[in-house]
C-alpha cells in the first residue's frame, strides 16, 4: 500500500474521532481533526500524481473517504450543540448531489458494464469549497469573534453554486458516456 492511501485511510479512520469530539461538544478537537483529514485530501492526490502512485484502490477510496468526512460532517454539525451551522437547505442539496452521482455512476455501470470516473474541475473545487466552509463553521464556533455573517452566507451560497455546478458537469459526463454506448 502506497502513501497517499495510507493517507486517505488515515482520512476515514479520522471520521468517527471527528464525529465523537462533535458528539461531546469538543468543538476545537473537532477542528484540529477535520482539518488534519481535510489536509489529507490535498496530500494524497498531490503525491499521487507527483509521484505517479495513483492506484484502482486510491480511485475507489478516496471519494469515499471524501463522502464520509464531508456528509458526517454536515449531520453532525447540524445535530450538535454549536451555535453556528449549516442550514438544512444547504446540507440537503449536498447529500441529494453524492446521491444522485452515486447513483447516475451504479445505472451507467449496469448498462455499460463499466465506467469511466474522472473528478471534473467542479467536483474537485466543490470538495475543496466544502472543506473550506466546515473549517470555518468550526472556527467560527471555537473563536466567535472570528465570525462574519455575511462572510459566511456568501462561503455557503458560492458552494453551492459550485455543487450545481458540478452536478451539471457530472451529468453531461454521464449522458456522454451512455450516448456512447449508441454509437458503438
């Protein structure tokens, strides 16, 4: 096993240690464990290409790995005892879209019998935009003076912008993919 999915194993196992700081109202762990998994993301995917060590099990892991960090951390955020979090709004249409792709991937898949998965530059900066706005959640809440309402509405609206965004993308990609099929 190669490092960077020694690193995004490091990210999953970081999961329920971040879910359990949130559980415990232990908002500045929460932080510092969020954003040591959220660093693993960037690291991973950077050694990977640098050093050419992308691998099937790093495809399969590391947007799961993405997916558990980022939708525990909307729930629980939004379930926790903190003053400041992320409006059900925002967290449904983030789930709705891992959903959706998820499940657009599954369909292609079974008529295909395979796929092809490229992170589009959309998805990537809305996993980036996402990490983003759960540090600042968090930071938010560890250090109040540091918040900024309107900061944060506008952090909140420009992701999802961008997970529409990347919805679009993903969809495109994946009618582009069934339409192949047609003209084999």
């Amino acid at each position: 096993m190669n490092l960077p999915n020694l690193l995004t194993l490091l990210r999953i196992i970081l999961v329920p240690v971040f879910i359990t700081f949130l559980w415990y109202n232990m908002p500045l762990f929460a932080l510092i464990t969020f954003t040591i998994a959220g660093l693993t993301d960037a690291i991973d995917g950077y050694l990977a290409r640098k050093y050419n060590q992308e691998s099937q099990l790093g495809k399969i892991l590391d947007p799961i790995a993405d997916k558990t960090l980022l939708v525990s951390a909307f729930v629980f955020i939004f379930n926790s005892d903190l003053s400041i979090k992320f409006p059900f709004w925002f967290i449904l249409f983030a789930i709705s879209r891992d959903i959706y792709i998820l499940a657009g991937s599954f369909l292609i898949y079974l008529i295909k019998g395979s796929l092809k998965v490229k992170p589009s530059f959309f998805g990537k900066m809305t996993t980036f935009l996402q990490i983003f706005t759960v540090i600042y959640t968090l930071i938010s809440n560890v250090f109040p003076n540091l918040y900024n309402h309107l900061f944060y509405e506008s952090a909140l609206i420009i992701t999802f912008i961008v997970m529409v965004l990347s919805l679009l993308t993903y969809t495109y990609d994946g009618i582009k993919q069934l339409n192949d099929l047609e003209n084999l």
